[in-house]
C-alpha cells in the first residue's frame, strides 16, 4: 500500500479499504489508525471548510432511536438529526423505497414530469387539508432544502406584492427565529451572530416580536409589506410556542393589509407538533397563505417543499423560480412515504403519547431541580428545558453525550429534544435517565 502511494498510484479502492480512516503522508495519502481523534485533527479539520464547532465524536451507524460511533458506543438519540429522521435511522421501508426507486430513476430534471413528483405535491395538499391544515392549500413547489423552502416562500411573497404595488415588498420577522443561512432567509433570521459577518443583508426586513401585536401593527402597511414569516413553534430561537390568539389576531393584519402570511414548520411540522402541521391546531382564519416544509419530509434524504394558496398560484409565472434536483423521483418517493404515515391518526396519537411521558418527566426534573431548570417548554416531541443562567445548556447536552445520550441546546439557554415520532419507550426511559443525570451533575457557572 506504502509503495502504491510513493509511485503515485493510489487508488480510490486503496483509501478506502474495511473500516480504516487515512492521515498524510508525504502529500499522498496513506491508511492509518481507526483512532477517531487522529482521524479528526489529520483529515477531517484540515480538509474542512470551518463552519461548525463539533466534539470530537465520529457517528459510524444509526438503527431506529440509537446512534453507535466509530468506536462502537451506542447513544440514545433524543436529537434525530435536528428533527429530521421522523422515523428513525435506517427505517427498513424507507431504504428499500430509496433502493427500488434508485434502480429505476434518480433524476431527471424539471425539464419533464415524473410521478413521484406528482405525486407528493398532491398527497401533499389532499392530506393537508384533510388534516385540518391550511384551508386554502392549492400547489406545492418542491426544492431540496428548508432554507430553500424558505427562499422561494419569500420570492413569491415578494411577486404577490409587486403585482399590487411595485413598493409593496418589505417582509416582518420576529425575534428569536431562525430561518436559514441563505442570503433571504438569513435577512429574516435577526440573530446577529448570524447575520452581522454577512451584511448588508436584502432591504426592507422589519422585526416583531411574536406574542405582541402591537408590535406587528406598527411595522405592517398595505402599501409596502408583502409578507410576514412566523414560526408557529420557534425552535432554534428557544422552543417557544407562539400564542395561538397572537396568532389568529395576526393573520388577520394580513388580511386587513393584503400581506402573505408564512408559516415556517421545517422543524414544529410534518407530525412534531403531535398533529400534521402546528398550525392545525389553530382555527382556519389562522392558516397561512404559504407553507414552508423539510427536515422531517425525507427522513434524512434532502427534500423541501413550499405550499401555497390560489392567490400566490395566480401571481406566478412560468420562470419565476427554479431548482435543478427539486422534485427529483428519488427524494420524492421517499416524502411520500414519509407523509403517509406522518398523518395517520394512529401515529400521530402516539405522538401525544410519547409527548406525555417527555413532559411528565421533565416536569418532574424541573420540580427536583428548581435552581437549574426554570421551565419546561415547547408540544408534542419539541420540546425544551429552559435552564437558569447560571447553568450552560452546552454543559449538560456535554454530559449527557458522554454518558450516551446525544441531545441538542437552542436559543435562551435551553436543552432542546426532538427525537424520532416514533422512538420507542425504552428509549425514551432510558435516555431520560441519562439526562436527569446530567442535570443532577451540571456545575453552576464560575
């Protein structure tokens, strides 16, 4: 192997032979220790864009609601990919639905039209509304992405705006949301940390604060506000649930000023909420006119969608918007299957069930631990322990992995749960464990 390298003549079969990891050697590339540290620090960093800030923890396999790293720990999985894997790791019918469908066609561009496109757009909508979502759902456009969910759901805002008034293009945000890292999605994520390395950002972005009316009043105008984009349930901002009178008294702003009214449920939809969408459980004068969707749609497979009502369909035209892979039959077979069982009452009532058994624990957790735990946050399987300020969320999520669970902090200071809808209870028993430990174990801030 050594002298293939000297001579120049790697191979990619070389590298990459029965479970070995590579380092440098010489400028080639040689196999090297099965170490997870050496493999970070000697191939991973140094061949990495510098984007994210991670422990040194390789994850090598996942079945249903357990993770096993490349040394061959298991962990509790309470964070299912940041709430995408709904159905677990390696679900069986999703890989063989990803297998069969792969065999018989992956891509094929817009260019045409496929049937599971086609599909999905409709199961999308007819299930939709027969869930109690989005009363106005018409068509679906599908896209690879939530931020690029979010990307389209702000053009066609925006070209609804300027059939009505060339000006009428400002967009309301709220604090403590986060939409994506996309330049337009970024704009409506107020988030500093986010946004100020980037700026300037797109013009005519205002921000609210969800749960004040007031405050969407004085910024919202017929004459220059195309949308408004909410969160029914904020999640990276802190698990906070949006009131649901906010809410309707919202919508009806929109309507008053002929304004779009977006709900973002890439992370509170698709079954989390304990129904379809979290907007279900608001009355329908509360519905959205767009609808953003992902994570959770492909169970892992990259896949978003935006919904949206006969009004925006009709400010639409043919080259407004685009996507190479969007759609593809692949990613689309797959959402399919996802939207099905997502939206059977019987999962989704099992959802509430292993809600309850979340929220019953963590009240009590809250109750044992009353200088580390201030509330408990959030519905169905979104859910957050608010943290006091002198304990680091970080620090118990930090834990919480070295003991074998793996949980995921939010904004606010808060330990943040989304596991799989359908992870089973001895998983959930035995990862509560492990967190209440933690918490037991958290040291307060020097």
């Amino acid at each position: 192997m050594l002298k293939t390298v000297l001579k120049g003549k790697l191979t990619m079969k070389s590298v990459y032979r029965a479970g070995t990891c590579m380092r440098r050697f010489h400028g080639g590339v040689v196999l090297g220790s099965t170490n997870t540290s050496q493999f970070i620090k000697q191939v991973s960093e140094p061949f990495t864009v510098t984007t994210y800030a991670r422990p040194e923890l390789i994850i090598e396999r996942g079945q249903g609601s357990y993770l096993y790293d490349y040394e061959g720990k298991e962990y509790v999985d309470f964070m299912s990919g940041i709430a995408v894997t709904c159905l677990g790791h390696s679900n069986p019918e999703v890989t063989d639905i990803l297998t069969k469908q792969a065999q018989k066609l992956i891509h094929s561009s817009n260019l045409y039209y496929n049937r599971p496109a086609g599909d999905l757009a409709a199961k999308l909508v007819e299930l939709t509304k027969a869930s109690g979502g989005m009363a106005d759902a018409l068509r679906v456009f599908l896209c690879n992405s939530g931020t690029e969910a979010n990307e389209a759901a702000l053009k066609f805002a925006r070209k609804y705006g300027k059939t009505k008034n060339p000006e009428k293009y400002e967009i309301i945000t709220f604090k403590n949301s986060f939409h994506g890292r996309t330049m337009g999605a970024l704009s409506v994520t107020p988030n500093p940390k986010y946004q100020e390395p980037f700026a300037p950002l797109i013009q005519g972005v205002n921000v609210a604060e969800a749960g004040n009316i007031d405050s969407v009043k004085t910024l919202i105008s017929k004459d220059k506000t195309c949308a408004v984009i909410i969160e029914p349930i904020q999640g990276e901002g802190g698990v906070n649930s949006v009131d649901p009178e906010f809410l309707v008294a919202l919508k009806q702003l929109c309507v008053d000023n002929d304004v779009m009214l977006i709900y973002d449920e890439i992370q509170c939809g698709l079954g989390r909420s304990g129904k379809l969408w979290a907007h279900g459980f608001l009355p329908a004068e509360a519905h959205p006119d767009i609808l953003t969707m992902a994570k959770a749609l492909g169970n892992g497979f990259p896949i978003g969608a935006v919904m949206i009502s006969e009004k925006v369909e009709n400010a639409l035209s043919v080259g407004d918007h685009g996507t190479t892979y969007g759609g593809n039959p692949l990613g689309s077979a797959i959402g399919s299957y996802v939207v099905d069982q997502v939206s059977n009452s019987d999962f989704l009532a099992s959802v509430g069930e292993k809600s309850n058994k979340f929220l019953t624990r963590f009240s009590q957790i809250a109750d044992k631990y009353p200088n580390k735990v201030s509330a408990v946050k959030g519905k169905g399987l979104l859910i957050g322990l608010q943290m006091v300020d002198e304990v680091d969320a970080g620090s118990v999520a930090s834990l919480a992995r070295d003991n074998g669970l793996l949980v995921i902090t939010a904004g606010m200071n808060v330990v943040r749960v989304v596991p799989a809808l359908n992870i089973p209870d001895e998983a959930i028993e035995k990862g509560l464990d492990i967190l209440e430990q933690a918490i037991a174990a958290v040291p307060f801030k020097q």
